[in-house]
C-alpha cells in the first residue's frame, strides 16, 4: 500500500491549515487570551495600583500581559503543537523565541489594519472578530513555515 500524498498548492496549504495542529494552535491562543486578560487584570488591580497616571498603567500593564501570554503560547506551541519537529529544528530556543515574537507582531499590525479598514463598511466589534481569524492564520501559517521548520541539512 503506497503512503498518501500530502496535497501540494494552495489547496494542500488549506489541508495543512485545518489539520489537527491548528487546532491545537488555536487552543493555545484561547490560553494565552485567557492569560493576557488574567495578568491585565491583576497588573491592574493589584500590582501596579500604586501608579496614579492611569495611561502609564494600563501601558504597563498590557505590557506585562502581552509579554506573559507571548511567552506562555510560545511554550505551549513548542511543547504541543509542533512537539514533533521539535528535535530536527537546529536553531536555538532564542531565535525561535525571537522569530515568534516576530510573527506575533505581523499578526497584530494585521489585525489592526483590517479592523480599521473593515469598521468603515461593519459594525467594528464584526470587523475585528473577521481580522483576529485572519491575522491567526497568516500567524499559524508563519510559524508553520519559518518559527517550526524544520531544519535542512548541509
């Protein structure tokens, strides 16, 4: 019995794309939301209480946020969603850290472009729900490629 062929093009990239390691990828990104909003909250409420400029705590707070449930689904991906290229990726957990990050920040700069450009024709609360999916994937599809590759040999 011949091995089944992954399907090639674009077509093969939706394959990919709903498999079982965007779902996985999917649930670490509803932890994270649930962690950012956690750590938002707490950075809020308790530990950064004591700075009066309410803009320069809710700047650091969402820092803080950001930066915690970066990290969290950075670990969660590595350790879940791609634990199987885990062994033959050759670059370091920094660069790896460094290139999530990256791709995180893409996603978002997405996200932001099209929830404001989609707000002037819907309701911005539909605008954003449509560009948080569409900045997910371009995010999983560039972890996929480029953070969680596998590395070549020479």
């Amino acid at each position: 019995m011949m091995p089944e062929e992954t399907p090639r093009g674009l077509y093969g990239q939706a394959v990919r794309l709903f498999s079982g390691r965007f779902i996985k990828f999917a649930s670490v990104g509803f932890s994270g939301t649930l962690i950012n909003l956690t750590v938002l909250y707490f950075c809020q409420e308790c530990f950064l209480r004591s700075i009066e400029n309410p803009g320069l705590r809710l700047n650091l707070s969402l820092a803080a946020a950001i930066s915690v449930a970066t990290i969290n689904n950075f670990i969660l991906n590595r350790l879940w969603t791609w634990r199987d290229r885990k062994k033959e990726i050759r670059r370091s957990i920094f660069v790896q850290l460094a290139q999530y990050f990256a791709a995180c920040w893409l996603s978002i700069v997405i996200q932001f472009i099209l929830t404001s450009v989609m707000a002037s024709f819907i309701h911005y609360l539909a605008a954003n729900l449509l560009a948080i999916v569409t900045a997910a994937v371009v995010n999983y599809l560039i972890n996929d490629a480029w953070t969680f590759r596998i590395s070549r040999s020479s």
